[in-house]
C-alpha cells in the first residue's frame, strides 16, 4: 500500500508539472478541443498495440504524436474548418482502437485504466516516463517562453516579427501529445482534459501574468491530487474520479468568484 501511494505521490507531482506548463498554454490558446482530439485519438495506438503486442506505450506515443502533426497542419491551414476536421480526427482514432481491439482475442482488463486511468496503478517505468517528459516541458517554456506567448496572443504580429510561427506552433502541439500520453496510465484519455483544464483556469483568476499562471496552476494541481487521493483512501473509491471531484468543487466555486478588477 505504502509504494502505490509513494507512486501516486510521484506521479501527482509530475502531472502538477505538465499541467501547470501545458494546460496554461492551451487556456491561453483555447487549443482544448484540439489536445481532447489527441487523447480521444490516442486509443488508437492503444487497440494497434494490443493487437500486434507491442509496447503499449511506444505505440501510443508514435500515434499520438501522428496525431499532433495532422492537427497542427489541419488548424493552421483550415482555420475555419478546423472544428469539424477535429471531431473527425477524435472519431476515426478512437474507432481505429476499437476495432483493433475487438479484432484481438480475449478480454482486456487493462483497457478500462487507459480510459479512466488509475494514478494508485501508475509503474515505474510510467513514472520515469513522466519525469522525461516533465524535463522536456520545463526546458521549452524557459528557452521558447516569448515565443510561446507571441504566437498564442498575436500570430500576426509574431509573423512580422520574423518568428517561424508554424514549427512553433507544430512543436507546441508535439509538447501536448507528449503530455497526453505521459497523463493515460494516471488519469485516463476520458479524464485528462478535465484535470488540465481546471487548475489554469481557477489560476487565471488570481493572475495575468503567464509565468503566475503556470505556477499556480501547479499548486492547484498538486493540491487537488492529493485532495482526490485522500478523499479515495478515506471513502474507499477509485483515486482519478476523486481527484477530478475534488478539482471541479473549485471550478464551480471559482465561477462565483469575479476575478481581478
């Protein structure tokens, strides 16, 4: 019992990491229909993987990151379509993972985790995985911070400036793939954008600043974690659902809250 919660603890600090960094960055890009595409989508990766034994992980990362690419040319280029190209993207990836798991004999239990996700179940080898992706994160918001900002707020401006807009924009879309699939084995490709949206959004309210955003909305991450896991420990129930309870109280609570004058 001790090293699932020790792994749960892990794991809640590194996903407070990438929420804080990425989830901002989507509020700020209103980019979460798109990451929600990319985890939806991602189960494709994970019915080829069963279907042909590879590693799980390997697969939905090559096909999430597949993924990122096709929606970054599609939102870039079909702006004004963009919204249905994506619902498209979501459907077929999903079908894709269904039907290769269908294809496979046997039943699968692990397919519920991948879909609602149980941070208590979080491995070893998810935990390093996280921590790589987290390094990644942390040393593209510092190298690429202004870069980020001007595309999000002002692409126009960011184009006369001289900025390659569209690998920076590729590259943060690549960033959000990589968050997804380091986020399947805790939260679960149905709940994931749930818990990246709450914290940046409840941190919005305290702050204007990009760099505050992205600090609090760690702390709020990491708070509702770990409100989620004591809840589950106290009442016997599973450990993401009540993390994200916990997380939609403030969310709800924050609405009543009117914000920086």
């Amino acid at each position: 019992m001790f090293e699932l919660m020790q792994n749960a603890f892990f794991a809640s600090f590194l996903l407070s990491i990438s929420i804080g960094i990425i989830g901002s960055l989507m509020l700020i890009n209103r980019s979460h229909f798109i990451a929600a595409s990319i985890a939806h989508g991602s189960y494709g990766g994970i019915g080829i993987a069963i279907y042909f034994g590879f590693s799980i992980l390997l697969s939905t990362t090559l096909f999430a990151l597949f993924l990122a690419l096709l929606l970054a040319f599609i939102t870039y280029q079909y702006k004004e379509r963009s919204d249905t190209l994506i619902g498209v993207i979501w459907a077929v990836g999903m079908s894709i993972g269904i039907i290769f798991t269908d294809l496979t004999p046997g039943y699968h239990v692990d397919l519920m985790s991948f879909l609602f996700g149980d941070i208590l179940m979080v491995a070893d080898s998810d935990i390093h995985f996280m921590m790589g992706v987290d390094i990644l994160l942390i040393l593209s918001i510092i190298l690429l911070y202004h870069r980020f900002l001007a595309i999000s707020y002002d692409r126009d401006f960011a184009l006369i400036q001289g900025l390659r807009v569209k690998l920076i924009y590729t590259f943060l879309m690549i960033l959000m793939a990589l968050t997804v699939v380091m986020s399947i084995r805790s939260v679960g490709l149905i709940l994931v954008i749930a818990l990246f949206s709450i914290p940046p959004f409840v941190a919005e309210k305290f702050t204007i600043d990009l760099k505050n955003m992205i600090l609090l909305s760690m702390v709020l991450a990491f708070s509702f974690c770990l409100g989620g896991l004591a809840l589950s420990y106290q009442f016997d129930l599973s450990a993401t659902p009540s993390i994200i309870i916990v997380a939609a109280t403030f969310f709800f609570g924050s609405l009543f809250y009117k914000g920086r004058s």
